[in-house]
C-alpha cells in the first residue's frame, strides 16, 4: 500500500486502516440528504452533488496527502421538507447521535483529523454540534465544510439567485444537469420566487437566511418547496461549479493534512 494513496474505506481491510491511521490521514464523511427539491430534480440531488463533489476532490488531491472517503450518511435532518412526498429524515436528535457516533468509530480506528463535507443546509446545526462533541470527546480535529458555504467562483450566478435561491434553483440544478443530466426533468423546470426576495426588496433586516434569519420549513418560502431561478442553470455553469468546489474542498483537506494538532489543548478531568 503506498504511503498517500486516497482510499474508499469500505475497500480496506483493518490492517490497510490501521497504517493510514499511522500516516496520520485525513478521513471525509460526506454527509447528505433524501429529500424533494421540487419538480423538476430527484431526491437525491445533495447525495448526488455531495459525492460528485467529494471524488472529484479526491482525484485533485496531491498523492503527498494521506486521506480516505468514508461512506456517505445518505439521510440526514430534513425536517424542513418533511411535508413533502419523498423526503426521509431523522430527528434532531438521531441525526445528532448518528452523525457523533460515526466520528466515535472514527476516532477508535486512530484517526485524529475528521472532515464532515456536508451537501444540505438542513444538516448545519448538527454538524456544527456534533463537531463539538467529537473534538471534546477525543482531542480530534474535526472540520466543518458545508460547500453551499465555500466562496463561489466569480460572476457564476446573480448575487439575488445566490441569497435566495435556497433550494432547487440555479445553482443545484446547474450541478445536476452536469453531474446526472438523465435524471433532471427538464420539462418542469422553472423559476419560483422566495417570500425572502420581498422582505429584503422592503428593506427589512430579517429574513429567511442571512444577518438574522427565522426557522422555516420548505413552503413558508414558497408552496412548490422550491426557491430560485432554475431556469438559468447550464449544464457547462455546472461543469464550472463542481470543478470549483471540488478545488476548494481538495484544500479544505490538504489544510486539515497540514494542522498542527499540538494546537488542540488537552481536556481537563
């Protein structure tokens, strides 16, 4: 086995996991969901982006990296979209248990740098917890990567289908055009407006997202559960964005390589 190969972890054997610990690699759980992004996209759509964007990562990574994919938590909290046919979620607080008692198993391997890359908005708050309780738990760097907050290449998208093209817009449905075509119904897309779009436009502060947002399920921003301007997705737009994200989450991993974990203080009993 050569020293910094990139490895699925369900292809190793203990012994194979017992060395990449000792190089002291990088593991990524892609974190994702199951549910409806509107007519015109599968439920799938965040497993789908969260593992096109992680191989593709892996496959950018420079081989001096030691690093292994684990297997994706495919459900997650999506609690926001529970009203919707199709959608699968575990509560906050068995999503919460999942999330931290893979990191546990994680950890038992040898592993001390962990990357949680999330693809659903709606995982944020567990993955921010259960974070925190890994590295309390085991003194284990543990990294927060949601890509729908990595920087986004420039003048890609407007900066209105941006802030509120929350779910199944432009951005999405521009990955999913690049990464599964066949399974966009091109037919039903669309563009649907988010309730966010006028409460900005009157100039309030509050919104559904940003400096101060309120919870919200899916069809507070719009009946269809849907927000944003599909219609000006690309297949080439997508190309574009996963080539982008992939960059920055294949960064995101060589600086989790490159922390010094002497700056983790130990925990006081």
């Amino acid at each position: 086995m050569q020293r910094a190969s990139h490895f699925f972890w369900q292809d190793l054997n203990p012994d194979e996991i017992r060395a990449l610990a000792k190089q002291d690699a990088v593991a990524l759980l892609p974190l994702a969901a199951i549910e409806q992004h509107g007519p015109h996209l599968p439920l799938s759509t965040d497993l789908d982006i969260g593992l096109a964007l992680a191989t593709t990562a892996f496959e950018r990574l420079s081989q001096r990296v030691p690093a292994c994919l684990l297997p994706p938590l495919s459900i997650g909290l999506s609690l926001e979209h529970r009203d919707y046919p199709g959608t699968l979620s575990l509560s906050p607080e068995t999503a919460l248990a999942v999330l931290t008692e893979l990191g546990d198993s994680v950890a038992r391997a040898g592993f001390r740098r962990l990357v949680i890359f999330n693809s659903h908005g709606g995982n944020k708050a567990i993955v921010d917890l259960a974070a925190l309780k890994l590295r309390a738990a085991h003194r284990m760097l543990v990294v927060r990567a949601n890509y729908f907050r990595f920087t986004p290449p420039p003048d890609a998208l407007p900066a209105e289908e941006m802030r509120h093209g929350l779910h199944g817009g432009a951005l999405e449905t521009a990955m999913m055009l690049h990464i599964a075509p066949h399974k966009v119904r091109r037919h039903a897309v669309d563009s649907w407006s988010s309730c966010g779009e006028g409460m900005a436009a009157s100039g309030r502060r509050l919104g559904p997202e940003g400096e101060a947002g309120f919870a919200w399920m899916a069809g507070d921003l719009n009946p269809a559960g849907v927000t944003g301007n599909a219609r000006l997705a690309t297949a080439e737009l997508g190309e574009r964005l996963v080539g982008h994200f992939a960059d920055t989450l294949a960064q995101v991993i060589d600086d989790a390589h490159r922390f010094n974990l002497d700056q983790l203080v130990a925990g006081v009993d």
